[in-house]
C-alpha cells in the first residue's frame, strides 16, 4: 500500500520518464529495414509487442489478421503511402492510436495527418526517447477515449442531449427525439474521436453511400440539423465545433 506521498513521487515519476509498456501491441509500417530493424528492437526492449509491415499490402493484412492498440506509420511507402494505411485502420479499428513517423513534415502533410485522425505526427529524425514519450501519451489518451465511450445500452450525453443510440433517441428537456441511422452513426464517430478534428470526407464515408451523390456541403447541412438539437445555441456550437478547412471536432468534454 503506497501513502499519498509515495504516491505522488510514483505519479510524478511516470509524467517524466518513459516506464516500460507491457502488453501494448503495435503495428510498425516502415520500409526502411534498418529504421525498422533498430526500432523495433528497442521497442520490443520498452515491452511493446511489434508487428512489422514494409508496404501498404503487408499493413492491410496485418489489419485483418490482429488488432492493435497503437499504429506507428511512415508515409512513403512503396506502394503507396501511410494515409491509406491510416484510412484502412480508422474502418477497422476507430479505436487504435494512430502516430505517423515520417521525414515528411511539410504543414500540409501533417494536415493530412491529423484529419485522418493522427494522434501525433513525429518528423524523422527522431530521438527515441522523446518518441517512446509521445507514443505512451497517445496510449493514455485512446485509454481515456475507450473508457468514456459507452457501453451499449447506455445513454450518453453530448451537449444538451443524452442519446441513446441504442434505441435511436435524443432526449432534450425530458422530450424524446427520434434520430435517424445515419444521425447516430454520425454522431457516433465524432464521440469514437472526440477531442481530434473529423473530416467532411471520413463523415461521408463512414454514414453515406456514393450513390446517394453527397458532397461536403451535404455533411454541413447534416451537422446544422444536429446541432438544432443538442446545441443549447445552435448558433455559436460549444459541443461540435467547426474546425476550419477540416470538418467538425466534438469536444473531448462534451457534455
Ligand atoms: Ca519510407
């Protein structure tokens, strides 16, 4: 049993020095093989799980055949690049933190990036140990993520309204709103990603089909009608907020 002093130099030091990370499972897709060597060696050495993948083929397949709780990704790739890998990840795994690793670090890349929904974007060269820092921060906060996204069944509640996805609900002001499929899976990503920016094309993939013919303008008609609803002022929106040039962000404390 720690006291609350020992406790606070335990906590104090866990902020300030990498701790060694047991039974997290990463997805490493490098194709340089001595990047790739080195690192994951001294990753395996901190108590991560390492899954190797050198192209975008050798990743999609990792992705079918594992989940992992953190995707360390390059961009250039041999066969294309890392954002296809990201893209594949965020359909089947909304809940792995994802980290690109890449000499490419041009503002507009990064962008790219973050509106895949990056956790962080780390240019090469990189000093290991401020990576392996940043790596156990992303950890933490897709931990913190999962803990508050709901259990089925379980009403949540984003900005004036508690939702029930489970029965299709909104309830504002004791009054029940009926939603609408594509209003639940909407809102469900944003609260998958809360906190980091969600593109207009993300939303449109993950909530409609290409023959509905929808453009970006349609997302921004669709997050009008939302906010109606569980915005207490619709008008200037505290709960999904617009993120210029990206798309919408739902506030990590949305409530
Ligand atoms: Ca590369």
């Amino acid at each position: 049993m720690l006291n609350k002093a020992a406790l606070k130099r335990v906590c104090t030091f866990s902020r300030t020095k990498p701790e060694p990370m047991s039974a997290v499972s990463l997805l490493m897709v490098e194709d340089d093989a001595n990047v790739a060597g080195t690192l994951a060696q001294r990753l395996r050495d901190q108590g991560f799980t390492v899954t190797h993948a050198a192209s975008v083929a050798a990743a999609r397949q990792s992705l079918l055949a594992g989940t992992f709780d953190l995707a360390l990704l390059d961009v250039g790739l041999p066969d294309g690049d890392g954002f296809e890998v990201a893209r594949a990840l965020r359909e089947h795994s909304p809940a792995t933190a994802l980290v690109f690793l890449t000499a490419r670090s041009e503002p507009q890349e990064r962008i790219a990036g973050l509106e895949l929904g990056a956790d962080d974007y780390i240019a090469k060269p990189f000093v290991f140990r401020e990576l392996l820092l940043r790596l156990q921060n992303c950890l933490r906060r897709a931990q913190a993520l999962r803990q508050s996204l709901p259990e089925a069944g379980q009403p949540v509640r984003i900005g004036r309204a508690e939702v029930d996805f489970a029965r299709f609900l909104a309830t504002v002001d004791g009054q029940a709103h009926s939603l609408t499929h594509k209003e639940c899976t909407v809102l469900r990503l944003l609260l998958e990603r809360s906190g980091t920016a969600v593109s207009r094309d993300d939303i449109l993939d993950r909530a409609w089909s290409e023959d509905e013919f929808p453009t970006s303008r349609t997302v921004d008609n669709f997050i009008m009608r939302l906010r109606r609803l569980i915005e207490i002022d619709p008008v200037n929106p505290r709960t999904i907020r617009s993120i210029r040039g990206v798309g919408y962000l739902l506030e990590a404390n949305h409530d």
